[in-house]
C-alpha cells in the first residue's frame, strides 16, 4: 500500500503536533508518524494503579503558559484551557540550596553563602556589571564554554561557590567542558542578591536586571497566564490536539518505525515503514533526533565516534500526608543530593480532588542509577528538605527513564550535533529539522512557536512553488 502527503512530519512531540496542525490548517495534506503509540512526547501522561485506583503522573513538562503570541495562542492554547484547566497568574516555585529551603523564589539566594564568600561575590558581580556598560555585548556564541560566561556575569567567586557544584552534580562536568549557556536549562540564569528592598532599585538597571532576581514569585509578574488540568496530567492537552489534528484531516501513524527512506538527487522521495508501508511526500519535516535520521541515510557517517551522555529519569510517588509547602514545584541544587525538580500534583490542583498527595521527583545524573538506591535516597531527601514532616510516608508508585530527556552540553557532543545538522541540510532540498532535537531550542514555548512559524513560512513556499509548477 502506498499514500501521498504534501507533508510528512515524524516525531508526535509538540514540535511534531505544531507543525502538522500549523500545515493541515492551511490546507495541505499530512501525515504525523510517531513511535510511541500515543502522541504527546515529554507533554505526555502516564498512569499507575495504587490498589484499585487510578493515579496520574507527567512525563516531562507540567504546565503550559501563554507564548503571547496571540496566533499561537488561539490556535494551541486558548481553545483547550477551559473549567477543565487550572490557571495561574504566578508560580509558586523554590529550591533548596546550602541546606535551605527557599520557599518564595525560584532563584538561588547566594545570601545562603558564608558571609565571607557572599560579600566577596557581590563586589564582584555589581563589579563585572559595571564593567560590561563600558564594553560592547558579546552575543553567546562569542564565549569559550559556560565557565567563561558564568565568571564574566556573576563573578569567578559565585561561580565557584555556587554554579560549579551544580554544574558538576547534574551533568558531571566543569563549566570549561560545558557550551556557554548550559546552566540555563537547569533555571541558574537568575541570582537572588542583597535584600528584596535594594534589588528592586538595582533591579531598575538593565544589566543587573539580566543577572539578579527579585526575592518573591509575587514581584516581577507577567501578563501571561500558566495552566493545568484540574483532575488530570498535561497529557489531557495533547489528547485534545490529537483530537484536533484528527478533525483537520491529518492522517496519523502511531506506534509507528521507519525503515527506510527514498531519496532521488538531493530529494526525499518517500518514508518507508517497518511493516512496508511506503508513504509518499514533497517535503519531509523531521522533529526527532538527527542521528536516527543519519542512521537511516548514512549508517557510517558517525562510526567511530564517542557520545557523551546523562540520564533523565522520574520517579513517581504518594504521600500519606499533604506536603509542607504550598509551593508548586521546587528545584534541589544541593550538590549532595540526588533530585533535581519535585513537582507537588496536590498543590497545583483542587487540593479536595485528589487523594492519595502525588509527586513526581526529576533526576539528571552524569550516570544512570539504580532505581531502587535512587528511590530510597529521594524518600531522604523529601524529609531532609523539609517538604514532608518526619513522619510522612512516601510509597513509590513507579519510576521511568526517559530516552530522550535533558541534553548533556558538552563541546564534542554541541560539535557532533552540529555536523549532524550541516549533514542533513546538504544532504536533502526538502527536508526541514524542527524540535529540541534540532533547533537547539529547550523550552516548551520555544519550540512550539518556532515548529508552528517554520511550518508557516514552509506552506507560503510550498505555495508558491505549486502556483509555479502549475503555471
Ligand atoms: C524532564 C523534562 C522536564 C521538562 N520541563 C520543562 C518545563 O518545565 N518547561 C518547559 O518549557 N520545558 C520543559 N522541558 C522541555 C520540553 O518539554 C521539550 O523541549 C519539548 O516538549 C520538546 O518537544 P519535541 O516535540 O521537540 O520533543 P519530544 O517531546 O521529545 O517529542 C519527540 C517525539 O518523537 C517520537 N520519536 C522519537 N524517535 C522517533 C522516530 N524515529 N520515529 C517516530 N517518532 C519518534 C517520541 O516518541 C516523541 O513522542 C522539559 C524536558 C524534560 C526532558
């Protein structure tokens, strides 16, 4: 059996549902392949039975938030976000550093630092501010590796003291062997500094403005608005654009492999399936990672080399006993400990709904670990934090290692990733990278916006090279 699509997307991931959506609505022909047997990516749900009840629990990102796009918006977040949804005009987030639980910001109170440490390293940072108006910016890129960036932002004594041992806990890497930028994805771009008083006038100057954060999620609040299912995970939401994917006529493969691909001078001809299925196209939108597709065109093409890797896994848990905190979510910094992000389902919903208390623990680890040494060390750390009182009960209720999670930043996998890429783009005329994977993009909004503006501009040019065909 064979069929034809103007356009083929593979990957279900966001990136995939916003390019596929963004096209089916302009009227071409789509076709979505993905190998899991539901859509949805780290946008998804999965649940566990706790006796005879069904319990709930993310698998990567947890909230969505307005882009403040409004075309994006009323196409992916507006119709969905009814009395089903919870909304938030601020996020209760923390974290935990230097054996403190900071409970009204989710940046790092450098305050938290011995005295000597922390007045060293304020000199230095209004210091390094200073000196930056008298120079002109440097974009990113212009930085030798994420130490060079961090020093020259914060100071060589925050650094050490502060984003060194994090750096290292997570990735297992020294900032010299990280791309500049890297700490962003772990939400160290911000330090909280001074008392909340003076940071609102020193946060009046643009530069500090980039570097410090106020002491409280109440201050600093944006206009746009965060959302959660009230009595279900995220994944409600890309069940819903499943639904709507399906009223556009976009034809779906799940569960779905590919096996080869049909290439004819520099044009992707068609997608193979493993069950034979030859799926026709003019152009191919790839979302997932670019070695799978490397695999597939040019098995060599990587032999021989070393990738670097780290590990992402969840761990879900009950709670006899409600949480401490009323906050939502929190990030565990301390260089000791294993967890990364806890996120508290019970305070995020209608607190009466559910029953049993839910959390879901993040861990990223230089190497994988054993889950069940892993699943006792977070019960610990749950108490040691202060979230739960000494007598709470945490029963784990499943745990899953993600195959695609947090990306390890380091030169020779960024410079892999980049011959990959220039691979690719010579490689074919009408194939276009989208997602995480590719568009060196993390952050849920980030890509959502970029898979649905790409998938626009392609259309306009699908367009016009159809008039001209025609003609
Ligand atoms: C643990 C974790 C927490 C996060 N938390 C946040 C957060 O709080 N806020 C935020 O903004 N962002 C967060 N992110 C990032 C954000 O969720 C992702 O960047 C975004 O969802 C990526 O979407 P994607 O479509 O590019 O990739 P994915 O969601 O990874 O989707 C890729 C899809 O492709 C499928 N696939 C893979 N290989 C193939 C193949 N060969 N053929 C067909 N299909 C294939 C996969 O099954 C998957 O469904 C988090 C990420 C992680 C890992």
């Amino acid at each position: 059996m064979n069929s034809q699509f103007d356009f083929i997307v593979v990957g279900g991931g966001i990136s995939g549902i916003a390019a596929a959506l963004t096209l089916a609505k302009n009227g071409c022909s789509v076709a979505l392949i993905e190998a899991a047997p539901k859509l949805g990516g780290l946008l998804g749900s999965q649940s566990f039975f706790h006796g005879n009840e069904e319990l709930v629990f993310d698998y990567g990102t947890h909230l969505l938030r307005d882009t403040g796009n409004k075309v994006i918006d009323d196409l992916f977040i507006k119709p969905f976000v009814n009395k089903n949804y919870e909304r938030y005009q601020i996020l209760k987030n923390g974290n935990f550093f230097k054996g403190k639980l900071n409970a009204s910001s989710p940046f790092i109170n450098a305050n938290f630092l011995n005295p000597n440490d922390y007045t060293q390293g304020e000199i230095e940072l209004f210091h390094n501010a200073s000196l930056s108006k008298l120079i002109e910016p440097k974009a990113l890129s212009e930085y030798d590796n994420c130490e060079e960036h961090l020093c020259e932002i914060f100071g060589k004594t925050f650094y050490e003291n502060i984003h060194r041992p994090i750096l290292k806990k997570f990735y297992g890497r020294n900032g010299n062997d990280l791309i500049p930028g890297a700490h962003s994805l772990l939400g160290l771009s911000l330090l909280m500094v001074s008392t909340p008083e003076k940071t609102r006038e020193l946060k009046k100057d643009p530069i500090l403005n980039s570097r410090i954060g106020f002491h409280s999620f109440h201050e600093g609040i944006s206009d746009l608005v965060s959302y959660y299912p009230t009595n279900n995970g995220i994944g409600l939401w890309t069940e819903e654009l499943t639904a709507k994917l399906k009223d556009w006529k976009v034809k779906l493969y799940t569960a779905s492999e590919i096996e080869n691909i049909n290439s004819n001078q520099n044009r992707i001809e068609a997608v193979v399936l493993k069950n034979g299925e030859e799926i026709q196209c003019q152009h191919l939108l790839w979302t997932v990672s670019p070695f799978s597709l490397i695999k597939i065109l040019n098995p060599n093409f990587f032999q021989g080399r070393q990738f670097e890797k780290c590990s992402t896994s969840l761990y879900h848990f009950i709670s006899n006993e409600a949480p401490l905190t009323d906050l939502y979510y929190f990030i565990n910094y301390e260089p000791d400990m294993l967890s990364f992000r806890t996120t508290l389902y019970s305070n995020l919903q209608n607190k009466n709904a559910h029953h049993p208390i839910r959390l879901t623990v993040e861990v990223i680890s230089p190497t994988p670990i054993d889950p069940k040494v892993a699943e006792e060390k977070i019960q610990k750390e749950l108490i040691q934090t202060g979230i739960f009182s000494k007598e709470a009960i945490l029963t784990s209720v499943g745990h899953f290692s993600l195959p695609n999670g947090f990306p390890l930043p380091t030169h020779s996998n960024a410079m892999h990733h980049a011959d990959a890429l220039n691979y690719l783009k010579s490689h074919s005329q009408n194939l276009t990278l989208l997602g995480k994977e590719n568009a060196n993009l993390f952050f849920l909004n980030q890509v959502l916006t970029h898979s649905h503006d790409t998938a626009l501009k392609l259309h306009h040019s699908f367009n016009q090279d159809f008039r001209q065909i025609s003609l």
